[in-house]
C-alpha cells in the first residue's frame, strides 16, 4: 500500500480527482441541456423555410451555421446555451427580422447539407414556415381608423426588407423606407406573399382587421413591419391553414 506522503499516491490522487471532476462537469452539462426539456422551458421557435418535422429536424440539424450565412437579410439565428437540445439550431425572431424571401431561391435550403431545410417543402406552393395571426385586434392602428407617417420601427431599427420598386434584390433598412399612409396597412402592403393578408371591415363595427388567407406561409414580415408596440400581428410557428 502506498503511504499518503508519497509523490506516486499524490500523483494518483490528483488523477482520480481531475477524472471525478470531469465526470461530473459533463454529467452537469447534459443535465443542464435537458433541463429546460423536462420543465418544457424550450419555447417554440420559427424555423426556416423547407423545415421538416420538428423531431426530425432537431435530430438531423447539425449545427452547421450554412443557412446563417447565406440569409441576405440575415433572418436566421442560432440557438445558444439557453435552448437545451436546441442548442445550436438555427430559428427566426420574425419581430428582429423576418424572412422576406431576398433570396427567391431560399438560398439558406440550398445551403443546408443535411436535408433539415427540404427542397420538396420549400416548393412555393408548399412552404409554410407557420401562420400569422391577429393577436391584439384592439391595438391594430386600422381598426382604430389610424393612419400611419414615418420609420415603422423607429430611427434605431436594424430590420432590412426587400423594397422591389427600388431594387428587388437588394434589401435596405426599414427605418430607410419611411411611410405616410391615411389608413395603416403596413401589414398588407409589405407581405410577400400575394394574397395571403388584406384588410377588411370589422364585423359590426367601425375600422379595418387584418385578415388572414390560406397562402400565408409564416414568414414574419406582417410581425416585423407592425409600427404597433408590442405588435398586433404575430406568427404561430408551424401552424397550418384550417378552414373555418
């Protein structure tokens, strides 16, 4: 047996002690990712366009950052530590920046070398990264019979948006682009997307609601270029259309 006092006993000690804390250091780090999956702390996030399935995105995604790279209005984020097992995973905050189809081509499928972002999906007619919805009604400028006149977002707003009447392949700042328009219809005016959002009359009522139509594919502009603070419109991610 060897004596406490030796170098080899110490030696060893110092071994099984940097082992013991590296044991537990990544037993920490796996617990703390699943953490936020058990108290379902991981909040619902708006993929790309061409997302598959979210459990098999998640598990076929990895990491790589190529559709953060290729995004002209730089739309796409990845997930940080916060996230759990979504660590990593790329997602839009349509409110910071939507994705306003810049590209044409959806350069960040393209891009994506796993198949996590799908070319079948990501089909014009098959696209649906979720679907926009009225949240506060009792805010929306139009229904209140209000027009709207300057930045959309304010001076500090770093957003880009694809202006075609000034160049369609090239997005600018929307603080840039500022607007003066008697009835707000910012929402409308600034979708993608033809026909998927329009205004109309309020049933029983006075004013003018946003309305949602089955070829809203959830890219977010409608969310983003809302002058109202917090936004009247807003996206449910993966939602799909259902007749009403």
């Amino acid at each position: 047996m060897l004596s406490k006092s030796s170098p080899r006993y110490k030696t060893s000690r110092r071994r099984f002690l940097r082992t013991i804390g590296l044991f537990v250091g990544v037993m920490g780090a796996s617990l703390a990712t699943l953490l936020p999956v058990v108290t379902k702390l991981i909040p619902p996030r708006l993929r790309p366009p061409g997302a598959i399935e979210e459990t098999d995105f998640l598990a076929s995604c990895i990491k790589c950052g190529q559709c953060v790279q290729v995004c002209p209005v730089e739309a796409i984020f990845l997930a940080e530590l916060d996230e759990g097992m979504g660590i990593g995973v790329p997602y839009i905050d349509a409110r910071l920046q939507a994705c306003d189809f810049s590209c044409d081509a959806v350069q960040c499928v393209l891009a994506c070398p796993t198949g996590s972002l799908s070319h079948k999906i990501a089909k014009k007619e098959e696209v649906r990264m979720g679907l926009a919805r009225v949240a506060k009604p009792e805010a929306c400028l139009a229904k209140l019979g209000l027009g709207f006149k300057g930045q959309a977002r304010g001076p500090n707003f770093t957003g880009l948006l694809r202006q075609e009447e000034i160049d369609r392949w090239t997005p600018i700042p929307v603080r840039d682009y500022p607007y003066d328009v008697e009835l707000c219809d910012l929402c409308v005016r600034e979708c993608p997307i033809e026909g998927a959002i329009s205004l109309q009359d309020v049933v029983d009522g006075n004013g003018k609601l946003p309305v949602i139509h089955k070829t809203c594919v959830g890219c977010g502009v409608c969310e983003m270029i809302c002058p109202v603070e917090p936004t009247v419109i807003v996206i449910d991610e993966r939602k799909v259309w259902e007749a009403v």
